[in-house]
C-alpha cells in the first residue's frame, strides 16, 4: 500500500486547504478514500454521526501535479484511512506560502499521513514544515459501509437560495427550537419552519428554480405547489450550513418527504454531498 | 533577525501545544519539534508537527548534531513576541537535558536573560537526540523523496492477517516504543528545583520562569537608587 501525491500550485493549494477546513467543520472524524482517479472524505452514516452521512469527491489530477497509489491489492486498488479531519485542515493551513506540498502515507511507529511543505524563505535553504497526521489504515472487510450513498428518489428537487442567508436564518430560528422542517415544491418554493408551543415561524423563499426532473420522473404528475416536507435535527442542517464558508457553483436540495433531505453541492469542481435523515 | 525566525517558525504549532523540541539535525538544520506526553488512553493520537529550519538562516549556530531541548512552548512564544515587539537581538545559550536554557535578548538601552527549564533524559520518552536524529535523514535533503521511511506494507500484512482471524476491526498491536510510559520520577527538571510544589510523578512540573532579570546598562546617574535584588543566582554558581 502506498500513496504520495504533491501539490505546486498556490491556486490548488488553496482550494484544497478550503476542502478539508469545509470537512473538518462537517465531520470530527472522517474517511479519507484514495484510488487512483479521486480523493473522498466520507462519513458514514453506520459511524456516530446521528445518522448524518457525507461523500466528498474530488477528481485528483484537478489538484495534484503528481499522484501516486497502490491500493490494498490489484482488485482492491484504493486504501481508505480514518483520521480526525481537524488534523488535515491545520496541517494544510500552515501551507500559506509553500513552495510544495507532499502528501505520504507512511509508518512512524503507527500509520501517518505525511504533509511535508517546503516554505518559501529569504535564504537559500528552505525551510520544511513536517506534520505526520495519525491513521487508521480501514481493512477492506469495512469497505462496504463506506460506498457512494445511492441517491434516493426524491419528491422534489429545488436550487438552493444563498447558503450564508439560510446559515442566519436557521442560527436564529436555532434559539426557538431543536427541530425544522424544510418543505419545497416544484414551484420554486422553499419554506423553513419551525413549530413550538409558543410560535410559528416560516421563512418563504420564492423563485429558487427547480432542476430538470429526470427522465422517468417527466411523467409524474405532481402538482406543482404540492410541498414535500421533512421534520429533521436543527443543529445538523446548522452544521452543514457552517462549512459552506463560500457559496457554491451549484446547490440543490432533494426531498423525500417525511424521510430525508439530500443536499447536493459543487464547490468548482469539487462534489459534496449530505444526508440528513428526517427526526425520528 | 533570530526572533523573527523563530517567531515564523512556531506559527505551524497549534497555539494549545505545551511543549516543544529544540534541536539540531542531521546537515546541522535546527528543528522544532512537537513534544507530546503519549496518554494513557493512546487510541486518540496527537499529530506531530516539525519545522527544519537550515543553518544558513542563523547568523551563528554552535552545537552538535544531535543535541536537543524540551521546553515549554508557552513561555517561549511569549519570549520571542516580547524580543520581535522591542527589536532585540536574541541568541540562545543551551547544554544537555534537564539543564536550564538561556535566552538572552539585547539592545543598547537593556540587557536580559529569560531562563527556562528543560525537560531532562529521564522525562523524555526517549533520549532527545535519539528522538531527533532518526527521522531527519528525510527532511534535511528536501529532495530526498522515495518510500524509504514508507514500511507500511509490513504494517499492511500483518494487519490483514489479525483482521481475517479475528474479524475485528483493531490493528495488530504494535509494540510500545520503549519508555513510552513516563517514569515516576518527583522533580524531574534541574535539581536546583527546591521550591518547585510537588507534582504528580510522571508530569512535567508546571512550567513557570526560573528567573527573568534586567540589568541596565545605563550610567549609575540614571539607574534607580538601592542595590538591585538578585533574582537569580548566576550559572557559575551552579557548579
């Protein structure tokens, strides 16, 4: 099993440093799955997460200038490693004026992930900045529970309205109660409400576009204004609100009513998506 | 300046680390390295984070290879902020773990010495130099890049091994490093460490100033009146 991969563009750097302070804000602890195509920070909804689960994917040679792997075994070309996203983010955040990045698994006394970054200095010598991250090398047997969620049919789908007003809404609805329901229809309507004892408050959001149904869907006929809705933890969609620190190129919520909520996000050309299920 | 190359190059720590590693390595780079207690409950990992740093950005290095400090980072970030915010010149004097280290800042209107305690052998994990030397045959030639350090095929065998027999997700257990649990030894810094208050055996003793003193250097005319106190005896004193 090997892997190292080097980055030496600034503009790469960057976006990646933006990718993993996005998953460290998303999951404490994530799966880091590498083969030789893409990279993908995963959790799982099996792992403690309140069923919350996350797939991230980026195509590696957008960021890598050179990428090396060799899975666990021919057939099972892709290693996946546990680590705690943190670790990522900081280590990649001392990057600022690097020259190069490298990115190694090694073995120091226990599985690693190795960010070695060559900093730009005055003098002739460069200085390096070494941080071996520790690992959990995740045997293939594990595997299975760590696949590409299957996108479920949704009742609606919708765009997204700016990521950083739903975040203030959401932070303040937060205040009043623990749970929110998110309903849309294929009308181009989104609410946000919630319900206490006390109050009701709906946030409407009109004219947000709805993507194309699929094709097997065309011949569904949902009545437009119908909302689906579903009842789901607040302080999750507020978690998932605060890693999006830049609004996305493409943002679509899918609904299965009473079920779940699917958000599916590209960042450039980075995929994110993540499950919440409906609160039961 | 010496500050400002050590004020840049603590800035990959994070800001709660205790303690750090000073050191030389191989091809004579000054490294800092992250000292972290390994903690009982081991199954939560620190990362471990090293700055190489090489010989030509000093204006003088005298010390072998090999040689290494542990120290508080806490006090030593205060330290160089303090020496960055007046522009002082600092140099930094040190000898085997254990013993004090001294960091002496300087200009024309004042003249002080920061003294801060190192961890001595028997605190350490393991020896100091043995701790730096290994790992810096990588770092110290940058272009030095092939899977040398990269055994983690062997890791890789016999974890499959353990999972397939016992179907459990654990790792093979790998050996302790040996000293990895902390001796119990009261009072591990110097041992002019008399009035330090007891800690638990096996801790490093809470991190405070041994001395911190400023002498000007100012005509007497200027100086405040009485005799200054000593704060601190001086190191021929020591024996």
């Amino acid at each position: 099993m090997k892997f190292r991969a080097k980055i030496v563009d600034a503009a790469c750097l960057n976006h990646f440093t933006r990718v993993s302070a996005m998953v460290a804000k998303l999951a404490k602890i994530c799966t880091l799955r590498i083969s030789p195509q893409t990279l993908n920070f995963i959790l799982s909804d099996k792992v403690a997460g309140g069923g919350v689960s996350m797939w991230c994917e980026l195509e590696q040679e957008n960021f890598f200038s050179e990428f090396q792997m060799e899975g666990v075994s021919a057939e099972n070309n892709a290693i996946y490693l546990e680590l705690t996203s943190e670790n990522l983010s900081r280590a990649l955040k001392t990057a600022q004026n690097a020259r190069a990045l490298k990115v190694k698994l090694t073995n120091k006394h226990f599985p690693c992930l190795t960010v070695s970054i060559e900093l730009l200095s005055v003098s002739s010598s460069s200085r390096i900045v070494t941080h071996d991250i520790p690992v959990k090398v995740i045997p293939r047997k594990l595997w299975k529970d760590l696949q590409e969620p299957t996108v479920p049919n949704s009742d609606v789908s919708i765009y997204l309205p700016v990521l950083k007003t739903m975040k203030s809404i959401v932070e303040k609805m937060r205040n009043l109660s623990s749970h929110l329901i998110i309903e849309a229809n294929l009308s181009g309507d989104l609410n946000l409400k919630i319900e206490t004892e006390l109050v009701c408050v709906t946030t409407h959001f009109k004219d947000l576009g709805n993507p194309p149904l699929a094709s097997e869907d065309a011949s569904q006929d949902r009545d437009p204004e119908q909302m689906a809705e579903v009842r789901i933890d607040i302080r999750k969609l507020l978690q998932f609100l605060a890693g999006q620190q830049v609004n996305p190129t493409r943002a679509v919520c899918n609904i299965v009513s009473n079920k779940l909520v699917h958000f599916d996000l590209l960042h450039e050309d980075v995929s994110l998506q993540y499950f919440i299920p409906a609160f039961s | 300046p010496l500050h400002r190359v050590l004020g840049e190059a603590v800035l990959p720590f994070p800001p709660a680390l205790a303690e750090v590693t000073l050191g030389i390595g191989c091809g004579r780079r000054v490294i800092l390295r992250s000292y972290q207690e390994e903690e009982a409950d081991s199954s939560v990992r620190a990362m471990v984070t090293e700055m190489s740093i090489g010989e030509e950005d000093f204006q003088q290095l005298q010390a072998q290879e090999g040689a290494a400090i542990t120290f508080c980072l806490k006090e030593f970030r205060g330290l160089l902020s303090f020496a960055e915010s007046a522009n002082l010149s600092l140099s930094i004097h040190f000898d085997a773990p254990g013993r004090p280290a001294i960091f002496a800042v300087k200009d024309t209107l004042l003249d002080g010495h920061f003294v801060l305690a190192t961890m001595s052998e028997s605190d350490l994990h393991s020896p100091a130099p043995h701790r730096l030397v290994p790992p810096l045959q990588a770092h110290s030639t940058p272009h030095l890049d092939d899977f040398a350090n990269d055994d983690i095929d062997s890791y890789m065998i016999a974890m499959e091994t353990t999972v397939d027999s016992e179907g459990s997700r654990a790792g093979p257990s790998i050996p302790l490093s040996p000293g990895l649990r902390p001796p119990c030894s009261p009072g591990p810094y110097s041992e002019d460490n008399d009035a330090e208050p007891s800690t638990e055996p096996g801790t490093p003793p809470p991190k405070k100033f041994r001395s911190l003193f400023f002498g000007s250097i100012l005509a007497p005319a200027h100086s405040p009146p009485g005799p200054s106190p000593v704060l601190a005896e001086d190191s021929e004193g020591e024996g």
